[in-house]
C-alpha cells in the first residue's frame, strides 16, 4: 500500500479497557480533584444493576452526585442546554457520560457549553470551540458510536430537525473506560445497528481523502475484529469475549474515524436520522452499499483491500466483480442481523428527497469522501433507498 507522507495529526483521550474497568472512575475522579459529578446518562441505562454498582463505588468520594438522563436516542439540543444548566446550578466540576453515543454526545455539548456559553448549534463545523470544558469521562454501553475517543459531537437542531456535526479535538474525552460488561445488556437490534455503526466508520474512515497510515491501522484492525464478532453479538449465548471483540473493534473504528473523518454515507445519515429520528447506525447500514457503489472507482484497491478483511476471496477477480461481491457480502451481513435494506417515509416526495439533499450537501463529512458528489448524485441516492408508507 501507498504510504501517506502528509502531514497528519492523531488525538485520542486515555484509555482503559478491560472487564470492570468503569470501577476506575472513582480513582479518576480523585485524580480530577472532583467531587460534585454530573452523570449524564439515559433512562435506559440509568436502572440496569451494572450501572447502579458503578454509581455505588462512588458515593463516598463524592459529595454529591447529580444524574441528567432525560435525553432521546438523537440527543436534541434543549436537552444539552438542560444538562447545562444543572451543571452550573448544582455546581458540579466533572461530567461523566455512561451510556451509547447519545449520551456522550449530550455530554460533550454540556461541557462545551459549561466553558462557552452561547447556544450548542453555534459551535457546528470544525474548530469553532475556544475554551476547554471541565474534565468528562466516558464509560460507553454500546460497541458503535466510538464517541467516547472521538472528536466529533452530533445533535440535533430541534428546530430544524436537522443533526448538526460540531467537530473539535476540544471534545475529546480526558478519559474513556471501555468495560465489555455493559455491552451484554444491549439488545439485539440495538447491538446489530451500532456494529454495522462501527463498520461504516472503519470503511469511511479508511476510504476517507485524509487517511494516514495510522489511521489506516486502526481502520483495518476494525473492520477485521467487527466482521469476526458482529453476527455473533446478536446471539442470545453471546459471550463477554465476543463483546470484548466489538468493543475493541469499535474503539479501532472511532480512533480511525476521529483523524481520518468519514464521507458521504455519515453526511447522508446525518440527514436522514435528522429528519425521521431513526436510529443513525440503521441509517447508515441502508446506505453503505449504495455510497460504495459510487465511490468504488475512486479508490479500488481499498475498497478490494476491505473486501479481503470481510473474508471475500479476491484473487484472480476484476475490479467489478470485487465490487459487486463487496455490495453482496454487505447486503448478506444487513440481512443476517434483521436491518431493512429501505427506509419508509410518511408522505414521501420529490420535495423531501431534494430537502435531505440540501442537507447532506452541507455536512462537513462530505468533504472527506473520497469521490466527490453532487446533489444530483445525493438525491439519485435516497430515491434508491427510500419509499413512501
């Protein structure tokens, strides 16, 4: 493979990983010097017993603990100015997000707002974020959203109902405590959604114009660790090993994506579960094969690279005849793990498709997709994947 000699950067917060590592947070928290957490949550998440044992451990290091947990699968902007505003009005001095990406984005435009003020839309785009927030610390539910690592915080303009990407390595996490043990309680759709998640970020990322070889590294790890463990993470005698697996391979995933970026299929999603709410890793699953389909020409021998990671055999095959097995070997994973290949829309009409192509083309993830698109690529696109109720 061709090496990148450009300039690159590469941020990440501390990471710990390991069976009960979310039991470490009361000894971050002495090292933070903190004692007033907000723990940013769902209401989910909020009652299952392993997070009642983590809260538990630490009671007597706190002197409160504050929990902000009414918050939508896409968190919405009024929810962050919410969290916000307890924040300041109980005083707390660290933010710690338990949970999916919709927590820890919530999290992330908490604690920006915390050392910013201001309204959370006016921070969309790439480094518009000044101060530094107060310390947050990240222990994820789910093996997809990789928020916890990255520089990225999505939410959504309520208004607008639009999701919004604010992209700052001042969102970074200061730390991340990659436990397995909450993963066992996703459900299974939920754990098939996040997976096919995290793969798009692995593919997006290794795709992505602003590749480098360390990204490509944990692209490759990625994408390697989730087809290996993904169909069986939907099982019902899944394993704390298999969990481990899409774990890592998220974390792999998210550290790709974070200094790579993403493309055309995230910038679209973002759009589409801006608008209907869908949950984002089934948004991007319906719209992977189409986006490769198009951007197959552009970088043919990563795409066959992929193909190879996904257990296609490659030898002796045209560059067609890999991307068609590519798109099969996907639509066979969607398929095995029970996502719909289209997403039905109420009232759907050439107007909306041209309103989510407005929106897509806007998105910063679209300038690091590898082929450029225009919106009459974008709209061609949703019409292939759309349909009317």
């Amino acid at each position: 493979m061709e090496q990148n000699l450009e300039l690159r950067k590469f941020v990440c917060p501390e990471i710990i990983t390991g069976i009960d590592a979310r039991f470490l947070t009361v000894r971050y928290l002495s090292n933070f010097g903190a004692k007033r957490p907000l723990i940013v949550t769902d209401s989910c998440v909020q009652h299952l017993p392993w997070f009642e044992e983590t809260v538990k451990t630490m009671q007597d290091a706190c002197e409160t603990i504050e929990i902000f947990s009414n918050i939508s699968s896409n968190p919405r902007d009024y929810e962050v100015h919410e969290g916000e505003r307890i924040f300041r009005e109980k005083k707390c001095d660290v933010l710690i997000a338990v949970g999916g990406g919709s927590p820890i984005d919530c999290a992330k435009g908490i604690s920006i707002l915390a050392a910013n003020g201001g309204n959370i839309l006016d921070y969309e785009g790439v480094d518009m974020i000044h101060n530094d927030g107060p310390p947050l610390i990240c222990i994820p539910s789910t093996a997809g959203a990789a928020a916890d690592v990255s520089q990225f915080a999505i939410i959504c303009d309520s208004y607008k109902k639009l999701k919004i990407a604010i992209i700052s390595k001042k969102v970074v996490p200061d730390l991340a405590l990659l436990d397995p043990i909450p993963l066992l309680t996703m459900d299974p759709y939920l754990t098939a959604c996040t997976g096919m998640d995290a793969l798009t970020h692995a593919i997006e990322a290794y795709v992505s114009n602003a590749y480098s070889d360390l990204t490509d590294v944990h692209a490759v790890e990625a994408i390697r660790l989730i087809c290996e463990n993904i169909e069986a993470s939907v099982q019902k005698k899944r394993t704390v090993e298999t969990m481990y697996g899409m774990m890592m391979g998220s974390l792999n995933a998210g550290l790709a994506f974070s200094n790579a970026s993403l493309g055309a299929v995230h910038a679209m999603a973002h759009s589409l579960g801006g608008l209907t709410d869908a949950p984002h890793g089934e948004c991007n699953s319906i719209l992977l094969e189409p986006v490769i389909d198009f951007n197959f020409s552009s970088c043919e021998i990563k795409y066959t690279r992929i193909a190879s990671l996904m257990g296609i055999s490659v030898e002796n095959m045209t560059n067609e005849d890999v991307k068609n097995a590519l798109l099969r070997k996907i639509a066979e994973l969607r398929e095995s793990l029970h996502i719909p290949s289209i997403k039905t829309i109420d009232n759907l009409s050439g107007e909306l498709i041209q309103e989510l192509a407005v929106r897509a083309i806007h998105d910063p993830c679209l300038i690091t997709n590898p082929k450029p698109l225009d919106e009459e690529v974008i709209r061609e696109i949703y019409g292939r994947i759309l349909k009317q109720q």
